[in-house]
C-alpha cells in the first residue's frame, strides 16, 4: 500500500470516527437520527452502524499500516 492510500484511509478513518462519535453521543438528536427508534427490530440499526464505523476507524488508525510519526530530529 502507498503512501497516497495510506492518507486516504487514514482520512476516511478519522473523519468516521468524529461523525460516528457525535452520532452516538446525541443518539435522540431528530436531525441525525436515521431510523426512528421507535421502530420494531430496526429501530437501532443506525446506532449499530454508527458503532461499526467507530470500531472500524479506531482499528484502521491502530493498524500497522498507518502512517508513521515522521522521525525525530537527534540534538546534538
């Protein structure tokens, strides 16, 4: 994977794990709310997915992959 790849889904994965964070801490907000949870069986789908795509983003930004932390400059 190149470096342009690893940006990109590094991105992605930031940008997924803010918009699922808000998301989750203001479940009951009527603007965000995507299903309504009064809703039989299918009521907390959209908390279920909301909660994959945080998962998802913490685990792509742990990954092995992730870009580095460029190097530190030794002072002499």
């Amino acid at each position: 994977m190149d470096n342009q790849q690893r940006t990109t889904r590094r991105i992605g994965a930031i940008v997924g794990v803010v918009v699922a964070a808000i998301y989750l801490l203001n479940p009951t907000a009527g603007v965000l709310e995507l299903i309504p949870d009064v809703a039989p069986v299918i009521g907390n789908l959209d908390e279920a997915g909301a909660t994959a795509l945080l998962l998802w983003g913490v685990q792509q930004l742990r990954s092995r992959d992730a870009l580095p932390l460029p190097p530190l400059k030794n002072r002499r």
